[in-house]
C-alpha cells in the first residue's frame, strides 16, 4: 500500500462488527453467529474501501511486512491487515432495516436488532454484512440496538458510504447519466433497501415485501402508543411518499419505468397522486399517460378522478399522450394510445386550454403520423355541429368555427410541412434527404391526407385565421387566403427557382413526387384551377382579424396553374390533372346511416358568423367566392348548416332515401368512412307495342322494333325534358336549396314557371303529333312492303317457265 506514490484521503475510519455465520459443528445441528470486531476504511482518493483486521499473531505480521522470522519488529506501532479490498466502482450497499425500514434482509427474524442493524456491501464475488453500533465498555453494558444512538451510528457510516460509492459510480459512468440532471434512477440501482430502489428494479415480491414490513412496523407503534390500528393500512408519508435527491417520490419512478404492477401496490398503500416532479410539474397521472401505461392510469384516476390536472404550461394528461406519449423503446403505439385516450375519455378527460398550443391533429398532421392521427381523431368530436347545443365548450369567439380551423387547419399544416422540407433539400441537395423525403411523402404523406379526408376537412378550404398564440401560428398565419393545393403550387414554384442547381436526377425525382401528391389531391375533390389567394375573406360583416402584408406569403398569378405552363409541367400537365379529376366526377352519390345530422329546414335563415370558416350570406365558407343572384348562387350544406357555393358541393348524401347537398368533405368522409354506393334507379317499364296487338309477323318484325325504340326513345326525353325542366326552373329561381323569404321573388318564379310549363306543355303536344305522324308513316311503309312481297311472288311464278319458252 504504501509502496505507491499519490495522494492518500481518509474520509472515514471506525470500528465496525463484521458478521459471520458460524459453519455447523458436529456438536450442534444449528449454525451460530459472530460479530468479528473490524476497522472500516473509506478513502475518495483512491476510491476504494478497506476492510481491516489486527494481525492474528506475530509471524503473519512478519510475513505482511515481508521482514525474516529473526527480525524484530517495533511491537509499539500498531498493524492492521487487509481483509478485504471493495472497489466502490463495482459494489452496491443495501442498507439497513435501522435506518431504513423498508430494507429487506432475507432470513432475519424481528426479534435479531443486531442483525437488523447490519448493513451490506455487495460486490460481485462476496457480500459483507457489518455493523456499526459501538459495544459499550466492552460489552460489560448491555448495548441497545435499536435507540437513538444506535441509529445515528449506523446512519453515520451508511451515509459516507454512499457519498463515495455514487461518486465513483458517477464520474465512471457520467456519459450514461446526461439524459437529465434531475433523473437519479441509478443512484436507486446501488443503493439499495428504498421503495424507490424496488421501483426502479421493478421487483414487485420486494415491494410488496417492504411495504408490509413499513406497515407492521406502523401497527405495532400504533398499539404500543395506544392508537387504532385501522389508519395503519395507508403508509405513513415519510416512508411512501419520501422524496429523494431529485424530488421524485416511489410512485413517480414506478409510473415513469412503467411498472406497472408497483404503481397498483403504491396506490393501495396511500401514494400521494398529486405530488409532481421536476420539470414541468408533472403528476403521476402525466406520467402515465406520456408512457402510454394504460393499466397504471387506471388504478390513478379510479383514487384521485382528476383527469385534466395541467402541467407547469398547462398541458393536460390527454394532450401529453397525444403529442409526447411513447410506448417501450421510444417507439410510437397506436394501439397503446387509443387504450389511454378510451380511459382518460371514461372518466372525463380533455385537452384543456389550446390557446398556447398546436391542436394534437394540427401536430400530427404535420408530422405525417397518419396512424396516430386515425387514433386521435376517434377520440376528438370532427363531425358537425362541433359544439353539442347550449354547451359550456362553446367559446363565443369560436361560435359557428369549422373543423379545420378549429384543428388549427392540418391539411395545409401537412402540405406546409413537405414544402418546408422540400426547401431545405433545395439548398442543401442531399441525394439521400432527397430520397428519404419523397419516399416519406408518397407514402406518409398521402396516407395523412387520405385519414383527414375520411373525417370530412374540406378538401378546398382557405386559410381564414389562426387561433392562439404557439410554436409554428406565425407561420401558419403566413399562408391566409391559400388552398391546400395552392400551397403544393407553391412548393413546386420553389423547385422552379432552384431548378438550376438541382441535379437532373433529383429533380425527376421531385417532379413524380409532387405529381403523385397533385393526383392523390384531385381525385378526392381538390380543385386545381382556384382563384389567386385573397389577404382576407369578403364578407358581409367586416372580422376584426387581419393578416399583416408583410407576413403573408408571396401570392401572385404564378399559381394560376392554366396560364402558368412551367407550374403546370411540374404538376404532370393540366391533361393528367384532368384524368384525376374525372375520376372524382363521376362518383355517385353515395347513402349512408344516420352518423350525420340532417338540417332539412330550408326557410330559417343561417346566421353568419365571424368566426373562422363560419357561415356568410356573401361568400362561400370554403373557398370564400361571392354569392351572385343569378351565377355562382348560393346552396345551404345539409351538415355543417353552412352557406356554400356548387362548385364546393357537388355531391350527393342519400339518408332514409332522400338526397341531401353537402360539402365535398363531408361527402368524402360519407364515402370514404366505408358506406356503399347509392342504388341505381330502376329505368321505367317500356310502353306496349302498337299495332296488330303485338304480331310478330316476320315481314313487319323490323318495323315494329324500331317503332319501339322510337317510342321508348320518346318516353325518355319526355322525362328528361320536363325533369330537367323543373330541375332548372327551380334553381334558376330558388337557387336550388337557398332559403326565399320575399313573397315577391316567389310570385315572380312561380310565373315565370307557369310561363315555362305552357311552352314545354306545347313543344311536348308537337312532338306527340310528329310521332303519330312517324307511327302513319310506318304502317303505309309496311303495307307497300306487303304489296311489293305479293308483285315480287307473282314476277317469280311467272319466269319460271323461262323468257324463252
């Protein structure tokens, strides 16, 4: 030892009993303790611990200090041996049940206090047990080992003990210890005997083990101060609500490793579920929910049902999980989040006040997380009307708001997303970002668009105003006025500007990217020739919300795509835009159950509203184009109870075999929610045949056919005609499904449309007449026939005799 140079610190020097089991002798069939008198030696430099003995007699001390059996040795200074060598970097300490009354030692009974006074050094080839309650006088008076001063001895060393061996731990290890400054979870690894040591190794036997022990320690007090025992099942808090060094209690570490089977116990034993933690004030329920332990969640708001406890910024447990929930490994689980928000839901859970915060489907969108997104939105109210009536969530300001401004607009935040990324490629031109951002959004990408479109976010619908103040509002307010697919545009006019410095290949690669995501957009209703984006919304009431010119992005006639030909060839052609398109008209309309509400009243006006994407009698609430009394009328949607144009709802919902316009998103979330398809109608019998009472002479079979495709002809635009009539007629003079509160309009239609029916009623008496003429015309055609067949026999008769003889 002292061979070596370097410096030499002693932090700790005291007598200490070593115990020992005595082996079985063959006069005694039971095994016996000792308690050996030892020196325990703590030093920090070098870190290690040393377990000292007195030499046994002279010739080990000779042969210690490598001196011949001859020589003398100064008998004055006193030697000690090394018994044992504790390296503090590869030891635990198990401390004691004296100090630490949930301390498990196996074997020990409650009336052994000398043993229970014994702490324990572990290393990986022994264990050492060693008691630092001092003998008094030599044993000639009886010592207590359990008073005060036995305690304040035994903390004494255990505390020393512990300070070195973290500290070697901790400067051995310090580059595992950097996710968090308050994050001590090690330090429960090494020193053990602590509930929160149990947690942290998620070894329930030990947990439960040490809370019956604290528990029966608390009832025997009880007694012995003459109290009732019944409070005694409920922990004291001194002992299950203890917190260390990082002000983390044993709930807090059980709910953050997900133990969950800890988290039941420390519940029924009174956890305090309200205590919180650093950073963020977090409780235990926080904790759970961003771990996504729907069983641990349980067992908390079944005791404390305070579902929407915030955070230091406000966040609920609901929003937690949504936005930072992460099952094992850091990886996302859908499955265990729908199972949290299905809990968190049943006992009244939300997601509080979001006027600092990006809405959870705003977040996801963004991120392209298209399966959480289906998850969230299962537990998130997106059908109309948003607000059930006369209810307390119904801000004023947000009165009459539609579901993308309200979800903070998620399509154009997905959009926004892939257009920002796509710029920072632009200027970094990394092959494999590039690569590794198409792949993402031809498959990510469309997959979210295609979740929003099925919960019914208008496919066209403009940026009206951002609500709340948070991370990423400034640049979402940028894009006011924009279209979803205007922002496309302008994500490949950023291509444009780059195109130079973009390799060959690379730029292929961002064409076919952006043209699939054009295609995907189109077919599911995305118009894509749309009016250049407005800085604010024409209404008949003036919003008091105005976006800054300065802030807003750059808007021009580029994004007309049908003037703009380099626009329109990296969107593929306006030809394939136009194939995509098709494939959207031609839907039907398609039924559904009754998961939607119906607005069938067409005489009560809609009042307009202020708020973002609400109702205006002057513009429609999707893509904000001004009514007209004769073009561009305006329509009422039968779900969102919203004034709309006919270009935003072409399409049809039949309910209980009436047929109900409506917005092309909710159309969308109709058909793409799994409903099928509308039946076909029944084409109207075809009229019996005239003439002969239905003869099927074969001399006037060809006749008789075409007299009834004639008429079968003729029976059809009877019906078009005057269906289409009244169809028009009506439209021309309601505009189809708007409300007409003038008496006077309705008089002026109803005789313009008496006016109309007059003249169909005599274009169709013309058409009778020309068919009965067409019908006297044939049968004349088919008696000549007849004659011309009797002449032709009569000619053939006569020449078969011969010309010549």
């Amino acid at each position: 030892w002292m061979a070596y140079s370097g410096t030499r610190k002693l932090v700790f020097f005291e007598t200490v009993y070593r115990y020992q089991e005595k082996p079985k002798s063959f006069l005694t069939f039971l095994a016996g303790e000792e308690y050996s008198g030892r020196k325990l030696a703590v030093y920090e430099e070098p870190s290690v611990i040393l377990i000292l003995r007195p030499p046994e007699n002279m010739d080990e001390l000779k042969d210690a200090l490598c001196v011949d059996n001859d020589a003398e040795v100064d008998t004055s200074t006193r030697y000690w041996i090394v018994e044992s060598v504790i390296d503090t970097n590869t030891c635990k300490l198990r401390l004691s049940s004296l100090t630490t009354v949930t301390s498990i030692v196996p074997g020990v009974q409650d009336n052994e206090f000398r043993r229970k006074s014994c702490f324990e050094l572990i290393t990986p080839v022994s264990s050492i047990m060693l008691s630092a309650i001092q003998i008094r006088n030599g044993g000639a008076v009886k010592t207590s080992f359990i008073d005060s001063g036995a305690f304040l001895e035994t903390s004494s060393a255990e505390l020393v003990l512990k300070r070195v061996i973290c500290n070697a731990h901790q400067k051995d290890s310090s580059s595992s210890h950097q996710a968090g400054e308050n994050d001590l979870s090690w330090k429960h690894q090494i020193i053990l005997g602590t509930l929160h040591s149990y947690a942290i190794l998620g070894n329930k036997d030990l947990l439960d083990q040490g809370i019956a022990k604290a528990r029966k320690a608390q009832q025997q007090e009880a007694r012995r101060m003459g109290e009732s025992t019944e409070m005694a099942k409920y922990l004291d808090p001194r002992v299950i609500d203890a917190f260390d060094e990082s002000g983390k209690t044993p709930l807090h570490y059980a709910c953050a490793n997900r133990f969950t089977m800890g988290v039941l116990s420390l519940v029924a034993a009174g956890a305090n579920l309200d205590l919180r933690i650093e950073p963020y004030h977090l409780t235990p329920c926080h904790l759970c929910a961003q771990k996504l332990d729907d069983k641990s969640l349980t067992s908390i708001l079944q005791q404390n049902r305070r579902p929407n406890v915030v955070d230091e910024f406000g966040r609920t447990p609901m929003y937690l999980a949504i936005t930072e929930g992460h099952a094992v490994g850091g990886m996302a689980d859908p499955q265990a989040l729908d199972r949290c928000l299905a809990i968190l839901d049943a006992h009244g859970g939300d997601l509080g006040d979001l006027s600092t915060f990006r809405h959870p489907i705003s977040h996801h969108a963004r991120m392209w997380n298209h399966e959480l997104l289906a998850v969230v939105l299962r537990h998130v109210n997106h059908r109309y009307p948003l607000f059930p009536p006369n209810s307390s969530e119904a801000d004023p300001k947000r009165i009459g708001i539609s579901a993308s401004a309200i979800f903070h607009y998620p399509i154009h935040s997905a959009l926004i997303s892939f257009r920002e990324n796509l710029k920072m490629f632009c200027e970094d031109r990394d092959p494999k970002e590039l690569h590794s951002l198409c792949v993402d959004a031809e498959a990510r990408l469309t997959k979210t668009l295609q979740t929003l479109y099925s919960c019914g976010f208008e496919p066209n619908e403009r940026i009206e105003t951002v609500l709340g103040q948070f991370n990423g509002s400034e640049q979402l307010s940028s894009y006011v006025g924009f279209a979803p697919i205007q922002i496309l545009y302008r994500a490949g006019l950023d291509v444009l500007e780059h195109e130079d410095r973009i390799p060959q290949t690379s730029h292929r690669r961002i064409v076919d990217t952006i043209v699939k995501i054009a295609e995907s957009m189109v077919s599911k209703g995305t118009r894509f020739v749309m009016d250049v984006p407005l800085p604010s919304r024409p209404r008949g009431t003036e919003s008091e919300a105005k976006a800054e010119d300065a802030k807003l992005v750059k808007r021009s006639d580029q994004l007309k795509i049908e003037s703009n030909k380099q626009l329109a060839e990296i969107l593929g052609g306006i030809d394939r835009l136009k194939v995509a398109q098709k494939s959207w008209e031609v839907l039907k309309p398609v039924s559904t159950e009754s998961t939607f509400v119906f607005h069938t009243d067409n005489k009560s006006l809609i009042d307009n509203y202020l708020a973002p994407g609400g109702s205006d009698d002057k513009s429609c609430f999707v893509c904000w184009k001004q009514f007209g009394k004769l073009m561009n009328r305006k329509h009422r949607c039968r779900i969102t109870k919203r004034y709309i144009c006919d270009e935003c709802s072409s399409k049809r919902i039949l309910s209980n075999g009436e047929e109900h316009r409506v917005s092309d998103g909710q159309y969308l979330s109709a058909m793409l929610a799994g409903t099928s398809p509308a039946p076909k109608p029944i084409p109207p019998p075809v009229a019996a045949k005239r003439g002969n009472g239905g003869a099927t002479d074969p001399k006037t079979k060809h006749v008789t056919s075409r007299l009834d495709r004639l008429e079968a002809a003729e029976q059809a635009n009877r019906d078009s005609l005057f269906g289409s009539f009244l169809d028009n007629a009506s439209k021309a003079v309601f505009g189809e499904e708007e409300e007409t509160d003038q008496a006077t309009a309705q008089a002026e239609g109803l005789a313009g449309l008496a006016n109309q029916l007059g003249e169909t009623r005599n274009m169709l008496h013309q058409r009778g007449e020309k068919l009965n003429t067409l019908a006297e015309k044939s049968e004349r055609l088919a008696s000549a026939s007849e004659d011309f067949a009797s002449m032709a026999k009569k000619l053939n008769q006569s020449t078969q005799g011969g010309f010549f003889w």
